[in-house]
C-alpha cells in the first residue's frame, strides 16, 4: 500500500491546476450552502409572509373603523308622491313634492367590533399550524440542498481522484514512450511497442479531457447550490477520507420532515374542516356610528343647517341556507383527509424501503472496501515485479503497460468504494432525518 499512499497524497499535486492549498471542504460547502442556497432563501420568505399573515388575521379580531363621506348636487330635487288629503286637498288624488335642499354633505365615523365569531377564531390557529409548516418546509429545503450538496461533492470528488491518475499515468506512459524509442534505435524493441505506448497516451489524454469538462460542470453546480455566484472561483478538497464510517445501527430514530410536513397538512385540513363548519354558526358583532349631514341651499335666501346623528347597535348575521355549498366544501376536506392519510402510509413505507436499501448497500460497499485494498496490495506487488523483470529482459513493455493499468483500475476501485460508502452513509441520513442538525 506504500505506493497507493504515496499516489493519494501527491497525484492532485503532480496533475493540473484542480486543487490548491486552500480548498473548501464539504462541511464548509454545506454551511454556505443552508445560508446562500436560493431555494432556502425563498423559503424563509415565505416564512416571513406566514408572518405578515398572522398578523393580518389577528387584525381582523381588532376594532374597526370606517370614515365615509358623501356631497350631493341636485340639480332637480328628486320627488315623492304623497296622498293630496295629507295636505288639505281632495280625497283620491296624490301630489309630487320634492323635500330637500340642492346641497348635501353627508360624513359618518363607524366602529364595530366583533363580539362572536367562531371563524375568525378558527383562522388564528390556522395561521399559526401555516406558520409552523413554512417552518418545516424551510428545514426540508435545507436538507435537499445538504444532499445535493453532498452528493455533488463526492461526484467530484471522484473525477478530480480519476483525473489525477490518469495524468500520472499519462507521465508514466511517456517516461516508457522514451525508454522503449531508445531500445527500438538499439533493435531492443519493436516499433508496435513504440506505437501501443502512442495509443495508451492519446487514450488517457482524450479520458482526461472528458474528465476535466466533467469536473468544471460538477463544480458550477456546487457554485449553484451554495450561491456562489458563477463568475467566482471555487476550488474543493478532493482528497477521499480513508476513515471507514460506521456501520449504521439496527435500531435508530425516524425523523424525517416529510412526515411532519404530512402531519402538520393533516392539522390544517382539520381546522379547515372546523372553519366550514362555522359557517353554520351564526356571528354577533357591536358596533357605533356618528353621522352628521348638512343641507344648504343658495341664492337669495341661502340657508345652511347642520344635522347630527348618534347610534349604538348589535348586528346579527346569519347565513341559514346556502344551498348545501358548505356541505359540499366539506365533503371535498374530507377526502384530502383520506389522501393525506394514504400518503403518510405511503411515505412511511418509503421511508422503510430506504433505510433498508441505504443499509445494505453500505455493508456491501464496506466488504468491497475491504476486498478492493487487497486488490490494490496485489496489483502494486505485480507492478513492482513487472518492472524488475522488463529491466531483466524477461518480460516486453506490453507486460509493463498492463501492469500499470491494472494497478491504476485496482486504485481506482479502491476510491470509488470510499465514494460508495460516503453515498450510503449519506442515503442513509437522508432516510432517518438526520442529515443536518434540527
């Protein structure tokens, strides 16, 4: 494993410029990631609206006052027709008489209160249950962007490592390039070898190519979901942690958020269904109201007068049929209720599926682990040989070129089965709720 170690520490080193001295590491990312990601910035906006909500509820339960004012012109005074006898005239007949003056300025102020109202009780723990759910949305969007984030990383993680080796190898294929063009002007090697070293260099040249396109596009959309704006730079750890996890426990905790994101939905829909059933209820509400009119007349024998008016009074409303349309709201409540209640069954049975997959899957990447670092061990002890035999003569540079490719594909293995198991231990925090802190 010497030479494996060796490779790990310094291939990034020797490759081109992906990482430098100061990289970011994936703690680092996530924690950018819970404050600059827009998807939770988004949001806490909307926990912020649940905010202004509540508060426009709670403003319905207060006093409210209601200033109105009216000016009238009459050009005509609108009529009446009244019995004639009212006025000394004959029986039968009627008059038009027209009562009022051209001008009229009307203002009034109008306080009410509400004394009972069973909806709008019912609206203020709504708006509170919306509040909490915001809350739980905001925390689920967290904890998307903390595994997209992670998921994003180890991805790259990957192709920086996979990079890495095949610049190295690219170096090492052009060191035996010049060694076996030296031999073939000695008539100790064929051209053919000269020519396989010539396609293994173009091979490795176009992967890393193809890598490093790989890797700039994994590193836009960590950029994307930190809120690192594109323009700036970024550049990651891509050194793979060797510390094996441990294995996850037989018996854990359940905490996922899509589970109280259902419960808090089932909460809602309940006092939705109460808040129907208000209607049926009727609503008391005090109120008091100040009116003064003035009427005014021009000309000659122009006249202004004043006249005030004062009231207190209780108003009743009752909506006592409606045409069975409460009935049918809540007919439609009640079958959300029943969808909410299909859907945590469901989710719970994901949930279940999930964390037995994540579980497997980490014990088998872990027994891979252990299989693919012998691989390793025995691919360096081949190479090691391979060299000592083609510098004896007794083996031709084809048999170096194999061996080097197979301990390049045995080290390869080795840190894509870190990767696996950084994946496994990643879905299965993702199935028990515990990817970030609560």
């Amino acid at each position: 494993m010497k030479i494996f170690r060796w490779y790990v520490s310094t291939a990034l080193l020797l490759g081109c410029s992906v990482v430098n001295a100061q990289d970011v590491t994936l703690d680092q990312l996530i924690n950018k990631a819970l404050t600059g990601n827009y998807s939770v910035q988004a949001a806490r906006l909307d926990e912020i609206k649940t905010d202004a909500q509540i508060a426009e509820v709670r403003a319905n339960a207060r006093p409210q006052v209601n200033l109105t004012g009216d000016y009238k012109r009459y050009l005509k005074i609108p009529g009446q027709v009244v019995p004639a006898s009212a006025f000394g005239g004959p029986e039968g007949s009627y008059s038009v008489l027209a009562f009022g003056l051209p001008y009229n300025l009307s203002t009034s102020v109008q306080a009410s209160q509400a004394l009972y109202n069973q909806s709008l009780m019912i609206a203020t723990k709504v708006a509170k249950t919306s509040r909490d759910l915001s809350a739980l949305q905001t925390q689920k969007a967290k904890e998307d962007v903390a595994y997209n984030v992670s998921a994003t990383y180890y991805n790259l993680q990957t192709t920086a490592q996979q990079i890495a080796f095949l610049q190295k190898n690219l170096a090492s294929t052009e060191r035996l390039i010049q060694i076996t063009d030296l031999l073939r002007q000695n008539k100790l090697a064929k051209g053919i070898d000269v020519d396989r070293l010539q396609l293994s260099k173009t091979s490795s040249q176009t992967q890393i190519e193809s890598l490093q396109a790989t890797y700039n596009q994994l590193l836009n959309t960590l950029k994307l979901l930190t809120g690192i704006p594109q323009a700036d730079s970024l550049t990651v750890r891509t050194a793979i942690d060797e510390t094996v996890p441990v294995t996850p426990a037989n018996e854990y905790t359940i905490n996922r958020t899509d589970l109280q994101l259902l419960d808090r939905q089932k909460d809602l829909n309940g006092l939705e269904q109460r808040n129907i059933k208000a209607g049926f209820v009727p609503t008391v509400s005090a109120y008091g109201l100040a009116n003064s009119t003035v009427y005014a007349t021009g000309g000659d024998n122009s006249y202004i007068k004043n006249v005030p008016g004062y009231w207190l009074g209780l108003q009743l409303n009752w909506n006592v049929f409606d045409g069975m349309a409460r009935k049918a709201k809540l007919s439609q409540k009640r079958i959300d209720d029943q969808k909410l209640d299909v859907q945590l069954r469901q989710t719970r049975e994901s949930i279940s599926m999930d964390i037995a997959n994540s579980r497997n899957q980490f014990l088998v990447q872990q027994r891979n682990l252990g299989t693919n670092r012998g691989q390793v061990a025995l691919a360096e002890k081949v190479y090691t040989q391979t060299q000592l035999q083609f510098k004896e003569g007794t083996v031709d540079i084809t048999d170096v070129v194999q061996a080097e490719n197979s301990l390049r594909e045995a080290q390869n293995n080795f840190l894509n089965t870190l990767v696996s198991l950084r994946t496994a231990e990643l879905d299965w925090k993702k199935a028990t709720g515990s990817l970030i802190n609560q």
